[in-house]
C-alpha cells in the first residue's frame, strides 16, 4: 500500500513540474491566442488526470484486501500467475 | 470577465523585443499537417493498453484488481498527455515573424533552450520556395528559403503552409522596406 502512495506522489510532482514548465512556455514566451487556449486545454486536462488518478488511488485503498492477496506470492489463495 | 476570457481569443501578435512602432506582417507556424500526425500518433498509444485489457477483462474481474488496473491505465496516460503537449508546445512555440521591419526565425529546441535569429528586410536578396512530395503538393505546404546580403546564415521556414504566397508577401515587404530604409543603415543578427 505504502508503494502506491509513494508512487502517486512521485507522479503527481513529476507530472505537475512537467506540466508547470508548459505552461510557462506558453504564457511566458507564445505569441497569438493560441497558445494561450492550448495552455487552458492543458491546464483543465492535467486536472482532470490528477483527480482520476486521486479517485483511482482511493479505488487500491478500498480493493487493499484483493490486491495483497494478488501480489502475496506466499499466500496459499490462488493469484494472478498461478 | 469578458474581458479577461479575451486573452484566448483577441490576444495579439506581440512578442519579447518588439520595437514600438513594428507591425506584424505574417505569423507562421509549420503546417497543420504536422501535429496531426503527431496527434494519430498519440491516438494509437491512447488504445494500445486497451488491448491487453480487453484480452485479460475476466481476470481483472475476477481478482478484483480494477482500481489497480484503472490506477496503473490513467498513469500511463498522464504519461501521455504530457509528452504530446510537451511536443504541442515545442511546436507552437517554433514560429516565425515577418514584420514591417525585419524577420525573426524563434526556434524553440526544448524546455528554456531557445534561438531567435533576426533579419533586417532589406538585407534579403533572395527567396526560394521548395515543395517536394506528393502530400506537399496536394496539401500546399514546403519550405520558404531566404537569403540575406551578408554573413547571416540563410533563413528557413520549414513546412509551412502556402510557400508561394508567403515569398510573394515577403518580396512584397521587402521592396517597401529597401524603398523607406536609408543607404547603408541596414543590419542583420542573431541572438
């Protein structure tokens, strides 16, 4: 469980570094208006990822049961690559 | 509000050291055809995961991993997402300007690496267009080449759409510019 919380944080400042770093390009150096719709899109899209990847981490929570079970390989209840 | 929300629509051709009394003449980016096939591209690696997902649907269900699943998917496509725009912004950002005074080549190579060349219009002697290809010439797209007076290396606007009617517009400034300039105050630059 610890891994994939560790694992959403990871990815969540990744993909927000990655994304603040576009959309500086596009504020600070984009001519014209479309870069500027282009960093909405981004900005709306990326908000979008990160509140499904939130949902889907609450998902793991909630399925801990199932998903330990899968991947205890030492547990006698049949797993995935069993 | 509306006035605010303008900045998407009405925002204009401004850019960092221009000169006061400069118009903007031709904005252009390469042609559409190029973040459209990016965008297929893209496309293609948005279904890819849905296959092995298809094929493995009943184990997932089975042992109850779909938030697993679902958690490991929407990473990928984060992913994605912004690899396509990182390439969006490089390709919005590649532009060049023809104004009343000069041409700027801004090439934006990656994050905060970034060329702007500049060249006085009346020191272009010559322009040349090249379309080659079949998908050029049916989509009216292809390079405009610019040659200057002296030692500034040559400009290129790389795929651009309707090459031809863009040299014609640029000669067009380019005699108007060689008229209104005085001998011998001309220069070109690279930044």
């Amino acid at each position: 469980m610890t891994i994939l919380i560790i694992a959403f944080i990871v990815i969540g400042l990744l993909f927000w570094l990655h994304g603040f770093f576009i959309l500086y390009h596009f504020i600070r150096f984009g001519v014209g208006t479309r870069p500027k719709q282009a960093a909405l899109v981004f900005f709306i899209g990326s908000l979008a990822l990160f509140f499904l990847l939130l949902v889907a981490l609450i998902g793991v929570m909630l399925e801990v049961p199932s998903v330990l079970k899968m991947i205890d390989i030492t547990n006698e209840a049949p797993t995935l690559w069993q | 509000m509306a006035i605010k929300l303008s900045v998407f629509t009405q925002s204009h051709y401004s850019f960092e050291g221009m000169r006061p009394e400069e118009e903007v003449d031709i904005f252009l980016y390469s042609h559409w055809l190029i973040p459209v096939m990016k965008f297929i591209y893209y496309a293609l690696l948005t279904a890819l995961p849905l296959v092995p997902l298809l094929f493995f649907a009943r184990e997932i269900v089975e042992y109850e991993i779909i938030s697993l699943v679902f958690f490991v998917l929407i990473a990928y496509y984060m992913l994605l997402w912004s690899i396509m725009f990182y390439e969006f912004m490089i390709y919005l950002l590649d532009t060049w300007i023809v104004t009343n005074e000069r041409i700027l080549d801004i090439n934006q190579i990656s994050f905060f690496i970034r060329t702007t060349a500049e060249l006085d219009l009346s020191r272009v002697q010559d322009i040349s267009v090249r379309t080659s290809g079949f998908i050029q010439t049916i989509f009216d797209f292809g390079d405009v080449e610019i040659q200057s007076a002296g030692a500034v290396n040559k400009f290129l606007f790389r795929q651009v759409a309707h090459p031809q009617m863009i040299k014609d517009k640029i000669m067009k400034l380019v005699i108007e510019a060689k008229k209104s300039a005085p001998q011998g105050t001309t220069q070109g630059a690279e930044v």
